[in-house]
C-alpha cells in the first residue's frame, strides 16, 4: 500500500521508518513504538492500532500531537499504510528485529552490507545467492528463504484481516495450516477456520464473513454457527443439551428465525454433523461417542470376573495396619475392602480424609500379592503426589495411554490394553468424557478400578460431570469418607476448607499487615481492599517475606492463584509485575502480552500430544533463542523444545487460575480474592483454591468478597447423558 493517507482536521501526515517497538498488545494491536521520520534525525514516539508490524517496516502515519504527562510528546496515529523497507537503514532493522528465523542481527548485517538495497529481492526471488556470503550454506538460505515466504503469507493474510481483530498467533496458525491458500479460503470459505483451527472461533470467522458478503441467514453461516453454539455450551461444561432449549438459544445466539434454526438442524442430524439421542438431546458426535464407551466400558468391568488373585481381605486389612504401624477407621476399612472385591469403586471425600491412607494399603496388599497395579491421574504434579504416598510408580493418563501423533491416537486403547489386575485414577472428579472414554478403552474387563476423588472441588474443565454422574448412577460401590484425621497440629487449612464447604459464613481471622503473620499458624487472610493494596502485599509475600521465612522452590514449591485474569489483581497483571520483580533477565520473546525470559515459570495451556505436554503443565523457560524466536520448557519429567508457533501454547505462570491449579498440591499457596471477582466468586471455587496448599496458605484480599464466596453455593447443573446410560 503506497498511496497517501487521507488526513482528516488537524491532522499530519508523517513518514518514516519504524525503529523498535517498545510495548505490543497482540489482543487489540495497540503499538508503542520509536520512529524515525524522513523530515526528523530524531526519534518519535508514535502509538497506535497497527497488526503485524515489525521494526524497520516503512510506514505512513495519520495522526495528531500529543503529550503524555510522563513520557513526553507523542504522535498519536489515526490510520497508517505499511510498506516493506526500501532503504538500506530500514533493511537492516527489519531483518535484524528476528522476524525471519535464522536470520538475527549478526547475519542482517553480513545480509545486508553484501546485496543492499537488493537484500530483499535477493531473499524472496534469488535465494540461492545467499550462500555467496560466509557462514551461510544451502541449508541455512533454503531454510531461511522458507522462513521469509511463510512471513509473507503471513503478512497478506494480516493485512486482509486488520480490521477483525485477529491476532498474529492466530494468523500464523491460519498459514501454517493452509499455506499459500490461506487469503483465498478466508474470502471464499470463512468459517472453516473456525472448525479447523484451534483458537479462532465462530465469531471472528462471522465478521469476516458477514462483512465480505455472506448472508446473516445463509446456510453456510447457520450450519456454522450450529456446531459453534454446541461447542460452546460444551465449553460450559455440557456433553449435550436438550433440542428446545438448544433452538432458542441458537436463535438468540445466531439473530436468526427458529424456523430456519430448525430446518438447518435437522439436515445436520440427517448428515450426522450431530447427533439426537431419544429424541431431545442434543450432541456433537465425539460427546456421544465418549458417553458411549464411558457406559460400555463400565458396564463391561461390571460384568466379568475379577483376575485378582484371592485375598483374605480380614487378614489383608490386619496385615496392611501392622505394616503401616496404623489402626483404620471403620469407614476406612470398608473402602479397602471395596477395593478388592468390587470390580469398580469410588472413593470420595475432602482433605484430610483418609483417602491416601487407603490407596497406600490397597497397593501395599496387592504388591505383596504381586497383582499388576496401574496408578495415575490427569496431572503430572497429582500423579508424582500419587506415587510418593504408595511408595509405586503412577503417571499421567494422558502418559499411560500413549498417544501416537502419526497414527493420531492413543496407542493403549481395547485391543492393546493394560496389562494390569488393579487400576486406581486419583483426581477423579478432573475427568471429561473424552479422557475418561480413552482410559475405560484401555481397561481390560478382568481389571479393577478405583476412582478416588473430591466430590465438592471444580467439575472438570471439559465437557460432563463424569464422577458425579457415575455415583449417582448407582451402579458402583461409593464410600464417602466424611471423618477427618489429618489435621496435622490442628492444621488451620482443612478447618478453613471445611468452613468453607459448609456454608459459614464467619470470617476467618484476619490480619492488616505482612508483619502480623502469625508462623504458627497455616492458614492467614491479609486484609486488603483495593486490587493494588492486593498486588502489592502478593508481591511482597513472593520477593521478601516467603523467601525469608520458607526454604522452597518458588517454581514448584510456590503458587498465586487468582479467579479473574482482568484487572489489577488478575491474573495476566500479577504475572507481568512478578515477573517484573523476579527475572532479572534483560530482553525476551515478545509474544502477544507476554514477553517470556529465560527462568520463567510458564504453563502449557493446551494438549499437545506431538510433544507430549499436555493443559496445566508447569515448567520453567530453560534455554531461549532470540534470534530464531525459540525456547525450551524444563517440564517435571522432561524438557521439550517450542518453535514460534508453539510459544503460543504457553502463557506466565507466576499466577494461574483456580481451575488451571485444580489436581495440583503446592506448599504455599497465594489466593487474590476481591469484590472485583464477583463473577467468579463461588463456594467450590474458593474451596478447590484453599485445598491446593499443603503447608500454608494465604488469601490476601477482602473480607466482603470472602463472604460473597462462601454465600455462593452454585450447583453444577450440567446436561449429560451418562447417568441415564448407566441407569
């Protein structure tokens, strides 16, 4: 785009080069940046809305002065036009910015100096030239002319969508995934992006079709925006919904006719894009498949016999007390017995419990019988829990499963299942219907399994209410385990996550100043009623008080959680000013919001079966490359490599939310709670936060909000299909 701006009144019109890029907000594209115009040796502040611009682009800016109280004068533009770099200055800085991988500010200048103004003819149509200069061979210029072309499809691609509000990551993803086609599947076919990639939605998919033409009726939108009310409502935790209610909310959600909801729904059922159960619900066809194998396959364990090998359970009980140096409680004794004599069984029950204590005898007894035991869970840090307190190796499920990404599936599946008498999944309530499917594939009938899990703490993040739904089927033995015996010197957190539970709604013993912590105590509420009396007392505790008064990991040992990720005391602030406060490493990779650094604390925030990381995974930036804009993650068992597009994966992990820590234990837990997080401030989301800490925890916030919490009893009314399978 070379033509000049239109200036509106009182604007002026500049030119220049764009110099380095201060701060980038790759939500909406808002841009600080130092300029160098071509009437001014010095340089400018500009700020602005630009998507995809990098250092050394030559730009034209609309715009208008101003002054910033702090910072100066800016120009602050209205509208730009973007051009690639055609002087020999603005050469040198773009490709010196890391935008090509390969390709840093030592080999720009070797580039550069040697082709000239040429530099980037050179690259995009004669690349093989490249190797003329020292230190680059044929590997290296066909990897970097790779590089500069998938920059330049992604470059068309962010100049058709500026104005919908797609981010760079997401446009890399749309080229990775159809390469040279990208621009004309986005014109042609807008909402398969929305069902082929992951992060982008029906919404951004919408705008761009309804503003290029398509109709708000047309089949194409509706179809569409069908399956997207379906996914989100499996979002909210849903396996289906039932067809009426579905109808009106699609029209509402859509702006459409029922009429047309309707008579588009049923040729998708006729297709088979969704699937009626009983002819009122609703599901897409991996949720009713998951449901499907989730009934057969506990029905199948029910049904066969057990291949443990016998056990005087009396006598297995005794023998596992002595060993244990332990006398179990009545209930305690039943749910081992349950164990060895159920096919399936379920053991739920908060802290303190007891439900360690009976898995470590099952696995003890069933050892010494040399039976084949299976331990794992849905996290890394619950399965390390897991197998520290039975003294046998457990995993994750995802891990146990083994999946395959050439073939494109898990690999432990019904025809090669586990070879095991006994398999015992903690966590349980963390199950979806998906996971919990692939895991009863794996089973053989002859096995047993035990699901222990906490009833009371977060429903899964994926779609069902596999647990609840399985207990209140009725058809498997439940022991609920109600009697507390660890309470580990009259431990304050079980009383506190208890209270909690029970809907009291007395404030807990609050304190006013960092100074008043009491180190006899583990549970403390540091009064705090503005968001940034909030984050500067959470720093504080982080940077000063914990380090002194604690010997631990802060990487492991160590964690903030807060409900909202908004705000001042949200999670995506908290994160910046700690790692602010905390890395003292200088530069980083500039990704979105996030500017990761080497010794960053980061969480994997999908699955990614192809390296083997998978949603909730906490790891520590061990190694990064600037230059080819990638990283390594040190992982509790392993450390994987990311290139550019996999960066997007990971966000900071110095604070994460409630759900994201659920599965997870750490010594020290760090709870933001305000007024502000009204939205979220529900009684199990406050008691899954207070059960994740084993030695101390501290809520720093207000008093108010605490009460709002424990008021909040939400049910967990989520529409499934299991427990009628079952039954």
């Amino acid at each position: 785009m070379t033509n000049n701006l239109k200036l509106q009144n009182g604007e002026d019109l500049l030119k220049g080069v764009l110099e380095k890029i201060i701060f980038y907000n790759e939500e909406n594209h808002y841009c600080i940046g130092e300029f160098k115009s071509e009437n001014n040796p010095e340089s400018i502040t500009i700020t602005g809305n630009i998507p995809g611009v990098q250092c050394g682009e030559t730009l034209q800016l609309a715009g208008i002065w101003g002054r910033h109280p702090q910072h100066g004068e800016q120009f602050k533009f209205r509208d730009y036009r973007s051009t690639l770099p055609a002087s020999v200055y603005g050469i040198r800085k773009y490709l010196g910015s890391g935008l090509v991988p390969g390709i840093g500010k030592i080999y720009a200048n070797k580039i550069v100096d040697y082709f000239g103004k040429e530099t980037l003819q050179v690259i995009s149509s004669d690349s093989g030239r490249l190797s003329e200069i020292q230190g680059i061979g044929k590997q290296r210029a066909q990897s970097i002319k790779k590089a500069w072309e998938e920059q330049q499809n992604v470059r068309d691609v962010m100049m058709f969508l500026q104005t919908y509000g797609v981010s760079t990551n997401q446009c890399l993803r749309i080229v990775k995934t159809y390469g040279n086609n990208a621009k004309e599947i986005l014109q042609t076919h807008p909402y398969k992006i929305a069902r082929e990639i992951k992060g982008i939605g029906f919404k951004t998919a919408d705008q761009i079709a309804i503003n290029i033409g398509f109709a708000n009726n047309s089949p194409e939108r509706i179809d569409a925006g069908i399956l997207y009310s379906l996914e989100t409502l499996e979002e909210e935790g849903h396996s289906g919904y039932p067809i009426v209610k579905f109808k009106s909310y699609a029209t509402e959600l859509l702006n459409s006719d029922i009429t047309i909801i309707s008579d588009r729904l049923n040729i998708l059922i006729d297709d088979k894009n969704i699937k009626l159960r009983n002819s009122d619900f609703l599901q897409l066809p991996a949720s009713e498949y998951a449901e499907n194998k989730i009934s057969q396959g506990i029905l199948n364990l029910l049904q066969q016999k057990s291949s443990l090998p016998d056990i005087k359970i009396t006598a297995a009980i005794d023998w596992a007390q002595k060993r244990n140096s332990n006398t179990f409680a009545e209930k305690q004794a039943s749910a081992i017995e349950s164990c060895l004599t159920n096919k399936i069984s379920i053991i739920t029950g908060g802290p303190g419990t007891g439900k360690t204590t009976i898995l470590k005898a099952v696995v003890d007894i069933l050892n010494a019988k040399k039976a084949k035991i299976v331990l794992a869970s849905p996290t890394g840090r619950a399965a390390k829990r897991l197998s520290d307190a039975t003294g046998h190796p457990a995993q994750t499920i995802h891990r146990l499963l083994k999946y395959d990404p050439i073939v494109g599936k898990f690999t432990v599946n019904e025809t090669n299942p586990f070879k095991c008498n006994m398999i015992i999944i903690d966590e349980a309530s963390m199950l979806d219907i998906k996971l919990a499917a692939a895991l009863l594939r794996a089973i053989p009938n002859s096995a047993h399994l035990t699901l222990v899990g906490d009833i009371n703490q977060l429903p899964s993040v994926g779609p069902g209410n596999v647990l609840k739904d399985i207990i209140e089927s009725k058809k498997v033995k439940v022991i609920e385990l109600i009697k507390i015996f660890r309470q580990e010197n009259e431990s304050s957190i079980i009383s506190a996550a208890y209270s909690v539970l029970s809907g009291n709604t007395k404030q807990p013993t609050t304190i006013s100043n960092i100074s008043d912590i009491d180190r006899n105590n583990d549970f403390h509420f540091i009064a705090k009623t503005t968001p940034e009396e909030c984050l500067i007392t959470i720093v504080e505790l982080c940077q000063n008080y914990i380090p002194k008064n604690f010997s631990i990991d802060p990487i492991l040992d160590l964690q903030i959680i807060s409900p909202m990720h908004k705000g001042v005391a949200g999670i995506s602030n908290i994160n910046r000013e700690l790692q602010s406060a905390s890395n003292l490493e200088k530069s980083g990779i500039l990704m979105g919001t996030n500017n990761f650094k080497k010794n960053d604390k980061v969480i994997q925030t999908r699955n990614n079966y192809n390296k083997n990381v998978f949603n909730g995974d906490l790891g520590k930036i061990s190694k990064l490359d600037r230059e080819n804009k990638s990283l390594s993650v040190e992982f509790e068992n392993d450390t994987v490599d990311y290139e550019r597009i996999d960066i997007t994966d990971l966000q900071l992990a110095y604070a994460i939310s409630v759900h994201k820590s659920q599965g997870s234990e750490f010594q020290i837990i760090i709870i933001a709670l305000l007024k502000q997080h009204y939205m979220m401030l529900q009684q199990n989301l406050l008691y899954t936060a207070i059960t994740r800490g084993s030695k101390q925890v501290f809520i720093v916030g207000d008093p108010a909000a605490y009460y709002m919490a424990v008021k909040n009893k939400v049910s967990s009314n989520r529409y499934t299909s299991l427990r009628e399978l079952l039954s």
